[in-house]
C-alpha cells in the first residue's frame, strides 16, 4: 500500500471510538454491528466502505445497502467527503433490485423498458383483477387486497405458493385474484414495488451462474437496518454472499418496527446462528440524547423479551427532565402542545428544531388545527406529497407510455388528458378492438393494428393522439428534461394547467419544477436516459421529501425512524393508541406489545435535548369521545425518571401531583387465564391473557357476544366470578 494511502486509511479512523474503529477495521468474514441509537451507525458504515474500498477491494466490490433514498443519498455524501476512491455503490434495496433486474433483464423475462406501478397504479390494477374475477371492490377493497399481495410477495409467496396456504372461501378468492393481478402486469410489461424484491431473489436463488456473477462484482456487502430486512431481503443478501460470505450487518433489534409489512426481526436475532464465526461489534455509546432521555427510552426497551442486550450510555449532559404531561381530551393535549412551541419560539428556539410524533395519521387533525390557530408553522411529513399530485402524475403517465407502449394503465390515464374527444364509449371500442386482435391498446391506438372504422367519429382525434405519441418515441434519445418539456407543451398539459392556476395554486409551476429537478438530476447523472429518471422518481419514499422550511414537524412514529429532532413530543400515549390495539380478526399477541414498545423507543430516541409524554384522559375516536386508560409504556418507566405534570380543564396547568396507582382486586392471586369475570356494561366473559407488570396488571376478556376488551386491571370495573355462580 502506498504511503498516501496508508495515510487515508489511518484518517479514517481518527475521532473513532475503539469498537467504531474495530467495526471499521475488520475486513474478512461475517460482521454484525449492534449499534444503538445515536450511536454514530453512519458514520461507522461510511467510513467502512471507504476502508475496504482503499484497503481490501477495488472500490466497484463495495456494496452499500440501505432502505431510504434519503439514508443512500447521505451514505453517498459522507463517502465522497472522506475523499475515498470513487465507485463504491451506495443504494437502497429496491433501487439495486430495479438496477440489476433491468441490466439483466432478458434472463429475468422482462421487457428492459419496464414500468414501476406506484401505489395508486397497482391498486388500480388490482380493482381490474378483482373484475376480471366477477368479484366485487365492495367485499374485496383493493386497499387491503394490495397489503395483502405486498406481505405476500416480501415472504416470497407467488400466487401458487399463496393459494396453497389459503384457507376457506375468502382467502381462496384472493388467491384468484392474485394470480389475475400478476397476470395483467405482465401484460403491461410492469412490476410494482414487491416485485422488484422478489424477482431479484428468485432469480438469485434459481440461476447459480447469475447468482456466481453479481457476488464476484460485489465482493463486500454492508446492509443497513438489518433488523428491518424481510424474507426476500434476507434471501438477497445471503445469495450475495454465500462464498465469500463478507457481508457486515448493522441494526438494532430494538428498532424494528416495520413486523406489520413483513420486516422479520429475527433476521438480525438469529445472525450469529446464520453465521457461528460472525465477530460482533456493539455500538453503545450514545451521541444524540441527553443522559436522562437515554434512562427513560433504556428502561422502556429493558421490557422487551425479544433484543440483545447493549448497555447504552451517554457522554452528553443531563439534561432537563423528561415531563409527561396529563390533560383531559385530544383537544387540550394538541393546545398544550402549541402554547409549550409557542413558548419555547418565544424564548429563542427555532421551529425546525421540533417534532410531534404520533401513531396515526388521524390524530394529526387536532394538532394542525391547534397550529393554525396559533400561526404556528408546521409540515406534515405524509410521503411524498409532490409526486402524487395530479399535474405531475399526468406528465409521469405520458412518460410511461410513450417508454413501455404496453403499460395500459398509464395509456389510459392520458388518452384524454387533455381532454380531446376521446370519450369512453371510443375506449371501450378500441379495447374491444385491442383484445379482439390480440395487441397492445397502443398498437391501435397509433395505427399499428388495423383501421379505425370500429370507432366512429373519434377516429380522427385517436389518430392524433396515436401520432403525437409517436413523434415522442422517436425523441427518445433526448435528455430527460428536454424531452418531458416537448411532452408538457405539445400535449397540451402546460396549457391546461395554466388555463387552471389561482392565486393559491399553480399546477404548472409544479411541472416547471419537475423539469428543474429531471435537469439536476441529469448533471448528477451524466448521460442518463428518461428510464433512469423515471426509474429515479418511481422509487422515491416517505420523508424524502420533507421540506427544510422553519416549520414544526408533523409525523407519525413510523416516519420517524432515522431523524432527530432538539425538541420532541410523542403524543397519544394510552392504551389502545400506544400501543395500538390490533383488530379482533388478527388478534394480539406479546410479539404485538414488544413491536409497539420498539416504536414507541424510537420516537423517544429521536430527541436529542427535550423529550415530552403527552395522554389524554379522553380522546375522539371514529367521532365517540372515549375514556382512556393511560399506556403500560409509561408505567414500565421508574417514576423517578419522569416529571409528571397535569393540565386542568380550562387549560391551565396544575400542580404535579402523585398520580393514582389504581387497585388491584382483593383476590388478584386467584385471577388467572380462563378465570371468568363480569363487567358492568359488558357482562360475563373470560379472561384471555393475564400480563402483570412492573405497577400495572393488563388483562384481555373475551365476552359472551364474541367481542374482546383490554384493560388496566387496577382501573377496571371486573368482579370476578365463580365458575358455580354462573347460570
């Protein structure tokens, strides 16, 4: 090795810690990184690419795995400022499996220019499915059809698989419609957002020379937030490693919160099962929080069953106490949330510094409206905001179509955008025409099937459009945004929606910005092509997009992974809403409870100087004012932990006061799963699951009208009942 080498790679162990530095250092072998939170896990993983890329490989072997565009498009900031040697690939999953399967297309059986389907693509062609079927949207929702396909697909079930596991009618009935729905994306030459996993792992696993060939170029494997890797994900990363077997894992297993959409956390539990002669590095050293927010969120995580052990610790101050703020409704806890923002801008804090956090997206309507009240300044981080308005939906549409002529989905969105004559009655014919041939829809459209005569007076105005859309294939080789812009004028979109903008709204500078952004990302991208952009804009996901406004942040727990904050509030912590109650037909299950704590660690791990608790006593839901019982997370933390303040009524605040611990029944010791209790308004039932914590008791009865109600015993009305007393 060179002496300027060497001198780089001695540099990048500078300012490490020594079990940073031994994550960094060790090159040969399975490595697993358990790094706590705020515990410097990015700057391990940057500067071991860097390493390997300068001292082990060269640096194409380096492969960089993570899950956001947004955590890649850091990893790949952080490398290039290191000054390590270019080359190394830095991406998500998805976007490594959409890159490899449309370089290696042909033995995948796909078609190069294939279309990514987005949520509402999918769901749209999923309704097709369930038609195609005679089944109806009504018995059959497309939303629940399209989680249900997407956990399938992560747990690498194809239809057949999917079918063979299904049980009684419904579940059989999906399976048909499963089968039709992968049916039709094939015909239109497109795979959504599952796919892109599931393909590329079983292509891995069936074609050993495929599989031979991407582990030789990827020597080195790093794979981010491992404890979020699903059954495809894993099968991914095995398959590339499963010779040279170099692949570093880095996760926490407190941190998976993502079992709901297949994240599998014993993936990371079992590594040293996967891998015996795995070395382990154990990142405890906390860099973000204060020490007392780090003692409420360990003690909280110490609960869980499921985890390996760190012991995290802190150099940073203690801090201010974390407060957990008791108020009487939804509504007072979002207009305490304002006043406490309103105080702390008052004294010199910026709004960006601050967060609210919460379970779901509906619990967001008080506190918008709080906000507003206020003039406080928020933004709501719901995805990707942009990219699902219309105007710019309408342009990707086109985009699609005049790229993959056998997308029908996109084609059909845009065959009257604008609006140009071509009504349904014209649709239905030239699809009637389209199956009858056997052909694309594009291939009659643009005159490549046959006459129009079937279509009647349209005809000319199909002609047209079949011709514009042929003028835009043959400009193809143009750059990205050149050619969207000749699609915007010529279509007639920019016009449309400029004849459409207000003083508040201006759908055409939304389409002027989406050019801005195919332009920069053309200079990131010397010579890239429209599918490379579009690929690019397809796989964007939630908080990409999250605007750096001075404005207080709105999300869900969920969102929050991997941010921080100054400043943090997580509101709604009561039983039912965190944790959050699981259907009747799921059921819930201790694996539930430990993934809701797992979240609700998160959310209080993001704060780095101030952490607030907020319940209510009473909360709107599904428009019934109900009482609540606050959350066993609260309970589990030693009170001399927390600081406990109440808000009184008219909103002022109270005294803390030593808050009420309840009562157990004086025959506890006799209470027991199976025993049968009554309750006042409920009746007679039995106890289903008995859980005793460290202060509070949580039982779960089943009644007698079928229905299943949870409770904090010490504040429940159940009596329980002699077997012999019933009647």
């Amino acid at each position: 090795m060179s002496h300027g080498r060497t001198q780089f790679v001695d540099s990048l162990l500078e300012g490490l810690t020594e079990a940073q530095a031994a994550a960094v250092r060790h090159v040969e072998g399975p490595l697993l990184v358990l790094a706590g939170a705020g515990s410097g896990k990015t700057r391990v993983i940057t500067r071991r690419a860097a390493h390997l890329a300068c001292a082990a490989a060269r640096p194409w072997e380096v492969l960089a795995i993570t899950f956001t565009n947004k955590a890649a498009q850091e990893m790949r900031e952080r490398i290039a400022a290191l000054g390590a040697p270019a080359g190394i690939l830095a991406c998500t999953f998805h976007s490594f499996c959409a890159r490899t399967l449309r370089i290696h297309h042909d033995i995948a059986g796909l078609d190069a220019n294939f279309t990514i389907f987005d949520r509402d693509d999918r769901r749209r062609v999923i309704r097709q499915a369930v038609e195609a079927c005679e089944l109806s949207t009504t018995n059959y929702s497309p939303a629940r059809l399209d989680a249900v396909i997407g956990r399938a697909k992560n747990a690498l079930q194809g239809p057949d698989e999917f079918e063979r596991l299904s049980d009684g009618f419904y579940h059989r009935a999906m399976a048909r419609i499963y089968r039709a729905y992968e049916g039709l994306l094939a015909r239109y030459q497109a795979l959504d957002f599952d796919d892109l996993l599931m393909r590329t792992a079983r292509l891995l696993g069936e074609n050993e020379a495929f599989r031979a060939s991407l582990e030789a170029r990827h020597r080195f494997v790093l794979i981010d937030e491992y404890q979020d890797t699903n059954a495809a994900q894993y099968e991914i990363a095995r398959h590339l490693t499963r010779t040279h077997r170099n692949i570093c894992a880095t996760g926490d297993p407190d941190q998976s919160i993502y079992g709901w959409r297949g994240a599998d956390i014993g993936n990371i539990l079992s590594f040293e099962r996967d891998y015996p002669d795995a070395a382990v590095v154990r990142l405890e050293q906390n860099y973000r929080s204060t020490k007392r927010i780090l003692a409420v969120a360990d003690a909280l995580i110490r609960t869980n069953v499921q985890r390996k052990a760190k012991a995290l610790w802190t150099e940073n101050p203690e801090g201010p106490a974390v407060r957990v703020i008791e108020v009487e409704s939804g509504d007072q806890e979002a207009a305490h949330v304002a006043e406490d923002i309103l105080r702390l801008v008052a004294d010199g804090a910026s709004r960006r510094d601050m967060a609210v956090f919460y379970r779901t997206n509906a619990q967001s309507r008080s506190l918008e409206e709080a906000f507003l009240a206020r003039g406080i300044a928020y933004v709501v981080a719901r995805g990707l905001e942009f990219y699902a308005r219309k105007e710019i939906k309408d342009v990707i549409a086109y985009l699609n179509a005049i790229i993959n002529p056998a997308d029908e989905v996109s084609l059909l969105r845009i065959i009257n955008t604008p609006a140009r004559g071509i009504g349904a009655t014209t649709i239905d014919r030239l699809r009637h025409q389209a199956d009858r041939l056997g052909v694309r829809l594009f291939d009659v459209v643009t005159g490549g099937a046959g006459s129009l005569d079937d279509v009647g007076r349209s005809a000319a105005k199909v002609t047209e459009f079949g011709a514009l859309l042929c003028g835009f294939r043959q400009e193809l080789d143009l750059p990205p945004h050149e050619l969207i812009d000749r699609v915007v004028s010529l279509s007639g979109l920019r016009a449309m929606y400029r004849a459409e903008a207000t003083p508040d709204r201006d759908p055409s500078a939304n389409i002027d910005e989406l050019i801005s952004g195919a332009r920069e990302f053309e200079r990131h991208h010397p010579g890239c092509r429209l599918i490379d952009w579009l690929e690019h804009t397809s796989l964007l996901t939630d908080v990409d997009g999250l605007r750096d406004d001075d404005a207080v942040t709105l999300m869900t727990l969920h969102s929050a992974k991997g941010l921080e904050f100054p400043v943090v509030y997580v509101t709604g912590l009561e039983e039912g809403v965190l944790p959050m109650r699981r259907g009747d037909e799921e059921g819930e299950t201790e694996a539930d409870i430990e993934e809701e704590r797992r979240l609700c660690f998160v959310g209080f791990t993001r704060a780095k100087g101030q952490l607030t608790l907020t319940w209510a006593r009473y909360r709107l839901l599904r428009g019934v004012a109900t009482r609540r019982v606050r959350s066993r997370f609260l309970d589990e933390v030693p009170a001399d932990l927390l600081e406990w303040e109440g808000v009184r009524p008219d909103g002022r605040p109270r005294r803390a006061e030593p808050h009420q611990e309840g009562r157990l029944p004086d025959d506890v010791e006799e209470w027991t799963i199976g025993t049968i209790v009554e309750h006042p308004t409920c009746g007679l039932g039995r106890i289903v699951s008995f859980l005793r914590g460290g202060r509070r008791t949580h039982v779960e009865v089943a009644f007698q009208d079928g229905r299943r109600r949870s409770w904090v015993l010490e504040f429940s009305d159940l009596k329980r009942v002699d077997y012999y007393d019933v009647g």
